[in-house]
C-alpha cells in the first residue's frame, strides 16, 4: 500500500513540474512577443496558453526570439 502511494506522490510531483514548465515556457514566449511588439489575438494567446507540448511551446519561443510577425512564430493561420 505504501509503495502505491508513494508512487501516486511521485507522479504527482512530476506532472507538477511538467506543468510548472509549460506555464513558465508560455509566459516566456507572451512576454518575449509583448517586448517584441509582435500583436497576437486572443485566440493565439489561448493557444498558447493551452498547449500542453513542451517541444511546440520551446520551438515558439526560439521563432519569437527573431520574428518579425506572428506569422514568422506559429506559421500561416498561427499553427
């Protein structure tokens, strides 16, 4: 029973610093956008927000670093 619990506790804190870094890589990439003055709408902003994928939101913020418009970060449609 123990060794039940404990790994329930594991996995829980390794889903918690999962989410940690995908909420501190998606304010990274709104704050990098914001200082940039590249404009997103809502629905990007939700996106970003929303996205669970630790390699989409690191490749985003890469682009962001050197775009010159929304379009040069997410692609056509902002994908």
């Amino acid at each position: 029973m123990r060794d039940l619990r404990e790994e329930f506790e594991r996995r829980g804190k390794l889903e918690g610093k999962l989410e940690g870094k995908l909420e501190g890589e998606a304010s990274a990439l709104l704050r990098v956008l914001a200082r940039r003055g590249i404009a997103i709408d809502d629905g990007m902003r939700a996106r970003v927000l929303a996205c669970s994928d630790a390699a989409t939101l690191e490749a985003w913020l890469d682009r962001a670093a050197t775009a010159a418009d929304a379009t040069e970060v997410f692609g056509e449609g902002g994908t």
